[in-house]
C-alpha cells in the first residue's frame, strides 16, 4: 500500500468474490496487524499506525480502496 509511515483509517471493498485481506505493518515480513479477513462490501473502519509502512496481501477476487495518512510529520 506505502513504504512510508502511516495511518490507515479503513478501506472500502468495491467487489468481491471470496476475497481475503491480510495487513502487515512494514513490508511482507512485517508485523500483522491481525488476522486474515474476508471483508464484505462497503466500508470498514480500521485505525491502524503503522510504522514503516502498510503491507496488504490479498487472495483471490477482492476490488479494495485504502484511505490512509501518510503526510510527514504523522
């Protein structure tokens, strides 16, 4: 998602078919930020900082839009 420091706020599935989410802080090897998601459409809060980056692996078919902060200074 970034490479920079961030906040997520949440993020909006615009479709899906059995997607699945998995957020790590930093990159692949980082941190989870908990488990493994199967997210149903519309929007879903989830405030999150994570240093050095935000990590999203994502299986199957899963359309999804991240609002994040990562202005300087966060």
């Amino acid at each position: 998602v970034t490479t920079r420091d961030c906040r997520l706020m949440g993020f909006y599935v615009n479709s899906t078919s059995s997607g699945t989410l998995a957020l790590k802080k930093g990159g692949s090897g980082g941190t989870a930020l908990g488990g493994t998601i199967t997210p149903g459409i519309g929007y879903h809060p989830y405030p999150v900082y994570a240093p050095d980056g935000l990590h999203a692996t994502i299986a199957n078919t899963l359309d999804v839009t991240f609002f994040i902060d990562d202005s300087p200074g966060i």
